[in-house]
C-alpha cells in the first residue's frame, strides 16, 4: 500500500479544527471532574430526609448500593451506623445518626465523607454536604467588659 503525501491531503478548516479543539478540552474537563471531584451516589440522596427516613429504609437503601455496615454504637437517645463502599475514585464513608421517636428511629444527621485515593501521592477528602455551623445550643454571650470612661469624666481633665 502506497503511503498518502501529507502534502497533498485536503487541509483541515479552522472551524473543523475548533470543534475538535473544543471537544477536546470537554473531554479533559469531564475526566479530571469524574476523577477528582466525585459525586456521592444519586440513591443516596434519599438519606437527607432528615427526620422522616427510618432506620430500615436507610440500611435498605445502604446495602443495595453495596455499601457495608463497619460499625454501630447503639446510644439511649442516638444511635450512630458507619457505612463503607468502595469505588473506583476511593472510599465513601457514610456516618448517619438515628434518633428515637415514638414511630422508631429516624434519620437525624448524615455526612458522607469520600476519601479518593486512586492516584499516587494525592489523597483529598470531601465532607457531603460541606461542613456547616450545626445547629446547636446559642453561644455564650462574651463576659462582661468594663466600659470605657464616660465623656463628661474625659472633659474635666486638665489640658496644657
């Protein structure tokens, strides 16, 4: 077979060559996002139906999405369940609290953690959803200071 000139190919158009410039940067896009910054399941999106999930419905969900219970530590007010799955990009660790109702035990918080550590030398961890202020008791009000001098005292001192 007789190899083509490359000077007599057809040259390429600039708005050819733009598109497959285009795609190009897509597809880098999309991999270094699929990559490094993974999402967490879309099944799970179930398990942010804070107070109304109960605690079968969200083992359900859990274990048939091949995640795996590691640990429970059963409280009077909470229970706490620590979840794993493995992935591709790393390992999804999921942390939900269940709190005691008269109907059962509910869903009271969940964080959904994913360490990635497929690449060499490169391990991030992101915290579902990002970490926030959680709701809690008010914070103390700052102690009592004195206050300044009042103004009539700062306008009898003498001046030179």
């Amino acid at each position: 077979m007789k190899l083509a000139d490359p000077d007599s190919l057809p040259p390429t158009s600039p708005k050819t060559m733009a598109v497959l410039i285009l795609i190009l940067i897509g597809l880098m896009v999309a991999t270094v996002k699929t990559a490094l910054y993974p999402s967490p399941p879309v099944a799970w999106d179930r398990l942010r139906e804070i107070g109304t999930l109960s605690l079968t419905d969200a083992n359900t969900l859990l274990s048939s999405s091949d995640a795996h219970i590691e640990s429970i530590k059963a409280g009077d007010p909470v229970t706490t369940e620590t979840w794993y799955k493995n992935h591709h990009t790393g390992t999804w660790t999921i942390l939900i609290r269940f709190t005691k109702t008269p109907k059962g035990d509910v869903v009271q918080s969940v964080l959904i953690r994913n360490d990635i550590s497929h690449l060499p030398y490169f391990t991030r961890t992101w915290d579902y959803p990002e970490k926030t202020s959680p709701p809690g008791p008010a914070q103390p009000a700052p102690a009592a200071t004195t206050p300044p001098p009042a103004p009539a005292a700062a306008a009898s001192a003498p001046t030179n």
